[in-house]
C-alpha cells in the first residue's frame, strides 16, 4: 500500500468526503433530469390534448 506518511488520515478523510459529495450531486443531478422529464412529458400530454 501507499504509505501517505503522518497525514493518512487527513487525506483519507478529504478524498472520503470529495467522493461523497460528487456522488450526491452526481445522484441529485440524475434525480433533477428523472423529475424534469416527467414533467415535460406531462405537459406535452396537456397541450396535445388541448387542455
């Protein structure tokens, strides 16, 4: 293994949360795009029936 000196636990810590947090936005950008989709085609289903 690399051996990350006295400050392993430091940098384990800020790649740990970098990673969590790029996964979060990475999870909250999926979820935005999912919600904004339905939502077009809801919309696109109210104009084609002329409500």
């Amino acid at each position: 293994m690399i051996d990350l000196g006295p400050h392993a636990t430091y940098i384990i810590a800020a790649y740990s949360f970098v990673f969590i947090v790029t996964v979060g936005l990475i999870a909250v950008t999926v979820s935005n795009v999912t919600r904004q989709a339905r939502r077009l085609e809801r919309l696109e289903a109210e104009r084609k029936s002329g409500a």
